[in-house]
C-alpha cells in the first residue's frame, strides 16, 4: 500500500478474492466492496493509493478512466502488471502501476478527479499527514473514496479500529464527508476537496445508518454462531454414538487382535513343518543315495561272480580243466582219508 511500510509477507490478495479464489462468501462480499467503490469514481483522472494487486484500476481502465496506481509492495505491483497484460491494448494504454511510498513520492500529479484510499487508512501511523496530502492532489470539488474495516479487525499491521466518530473527525478534517455506507465489515465513505463546513456527524440519519450497520455486523455474527452451534450439535451427537460404539470397538479390538495371535501361531506352526518338511526330504535323499550306493555294488559284485562262472564253466568243458578237476577230486579223497 502506498505509504505503508509493510512486510512482504503481508500482501492484500483482493483480485484473488475479487475472482473466486478465496471462497465463495469471501469472493461475493469483495465484489460488492470493490463494486461499490468503482460505481462512485467521478471524472476521468484517478489516484488509487494502495492499489495491491490492482483490481480496482483494471475495473476502471475498462471503462476509459486514466488510472494511476501505486503501491509500496513489490509483490502487488508486479501482481497488478500481470494482470494489466492480460487486459485489451486499449486498457494497458489507460492504467500505470508503479511502486511508490506516497508520503515521500513528490513526482504524483496534484490534479485528481478522485482518489481511491481503500483498506489503507487502518494502517497510518499518523493519519493527519496522510490525509492532507492526499488532500494536496485533489482538484477542487474532486472526490476521495474511502474504505476501511468497520469495528475490530486485528489484521496484522492494523494501527487502529473504526467505528464512525473517529473516521468522521479524521476525514472531516481534511474533506467534506458526503455520506457514510456500511458494507457488511466495511465501512465506505464519500468525500469531496472542500472548504464548505461538514454538517453534524451525529445527525439522526447517520445515526441510523451506523445502527443499521450494527445490525447487519451481529446478523452476520448470529449467523456465524448459528453455524457452529449446529456444528457443535453435530460433533457432540456424532461423538455420542462413538462412545456408544466403543464398547463394540474394543470388543472388535480383542477379536482382532486374538485372530491376529493365532495367526502368528498359525504362521509359526507352517515354518516349522517346513523346516522337518525340508529335513525329511534331506534324509530321504542321502538314504535313497545310500541304496542307490549298494544297489550299485551288488550288480558290480553280480558282474564279477558271473564273469568268475563264466570263466568256470568255460575251463570245466576244457581238456585241462577236466584234468584239474580229476586232481581236485583226487585231492579231496586222499584229503578225506588222513582225517580218518
């Protein structure tokens, strides 16, 4: 905002509410400010101060107005640019956006027709001066639009609250205050650069006006409550039924967690039959290698005592092999008669 020296954390996201990004409450409430402020601009030549992310420039641009936007926020005005490049040649031509410190910037023309200070003025220091410059660079007769949160606020930044006497005698010090709206948390007020004197403040219409603006801040605020009773009525009977449920959910809880035990015994009980699983097979290949070992001896030593009867018969049906057996014969007899 210009003139505000602020964090460049703290950045006013007002196109974003202004198109829906915010909400649809929000975004709803921001159009009727914003179209509020747009439809009471006079004259061609317009001073936004503070002019964020430049929604109300752009809005006026495409009407033809000559907008002069300023800012001390690098990050609005960089914003503002963008969305000015989106816009018809014809609104580029008509609306500027620069990042300026309006209590120091001596280059701003002196000749408005209005000036635009919305959601500005909520965070000056010394109210007074800002004021009588801005008053400097309105043309006589030329009108100053200003909006400011009406009653607490605590945004960060916000130097004070606004009711109406305080705006008034602010504003009243400086310009001719016109008229006095209240939209919704906003409070919007109507001024002109003029010498003629202001008419009492606590007349019987603003009276009205500021209570009509009362009531539709608490309607807003019944509303809300409402709201979050309901809510609070639903999360209590909700909360009711869980406790009624819990006794089912604890009971479900020692079922699942029994089932869960024996599955774990279950999945204990398989590893081990597959352990003995895998050592009965291992002890079933090594015995069957063993019969397997002997069953290849046995037909080793059957080759071997058929080869030997081979050989046998063979040398029996021979002349020297029957020699041999008469002497074998022979042998045994004389062999048989010594033992007797």
């Amino acid at each position: 905002m210009g003139g505000v020296s602020l964090s460049k954390l703290i950045i006013d996201r007002v196109n974003e509410a202004y198109y829906g990004a915010l909400g649809t409450d929000f975004s709803k409430k921001t159009r009727e400010r914003i179209n509020w402020i747009v439809t009471h601009v006079t004259g061609s030549k317009v001073l936004d101060i503070g002019c964020s992310q430049g929604i109300n420039a752009i809005l006026l641009g495409r009407e033809g107005k000559k907008v002069d936007g300023i800012d001390i926020s690098h990050e609005s005005i960089e914003y503002a640019k963008t969305e000015l490049g989106k816009e018809h040649p014809s609104v580029q031509a008509s609306v500027s956006f620069k990042v300026s410190n309006f209590m120091t910037d001596h280059d701003i023309e002196k000749n408005y027709d209005t000036i635009l200070l919305t959601e500005v003025l909520e965070h000056i220091s010394d109210p007074d001066s800002f004021l009588k410059k801005t008053a400097s660079h309105l043309k006589p007769g030329g009108r100053l639009i200003v909006t400011v949160p009406f009653g607490i606020n605590d945004y960060l930044d916000h130097k004070r609250t606004y009711y109406y006497s305080l705006l008034s005698e602010q504003l009243g010090a400086h310009f001719k205050v016109e008229s006095f709206e209240y939209l919704g948390k906003w409070t919007g007020v109507i001024c002109t650069a003029s010498k003629d004197a202001n008419p009492s403040f606590y007349s019987a219409e603003s009276t009205q006006k500021l209570e009509q603006g009362f009531y539709w801040l608490e309607r807003d605020y019944l509303q809300r409550i409402g709201t979050l009773m309901g809510q609070a009525t639903r999360d209590e009977k909700e909360m009711k039924e869980l406790q009624k449920n819990q006794g089912s959910a604890e009971k479900m809880k020692i079922l699942y967690d029994d089932l869960k035990a024996q599955s774990r015994e279950k999945d204990e009980y398989i590893r081990q039959l597959q352990i003995e699983t895998v050592e009965l097979l291992n002890r079933e290949e090594e015995a069957l290698k063993a019969a397997l070992s002997r069953s290849e001896r046995i037909e080793e030593l059957s080759r071997k005592v058929s080869n030997l009867e081979h050989r046998y018969n063979v040398l029996r049906k021979s002349r020297f092999g029957r020699v041999q057996l008469k002497f074998w014969e022979l042998k045994k007899k004389i062999a048989g008669r010594g033992r007797k």
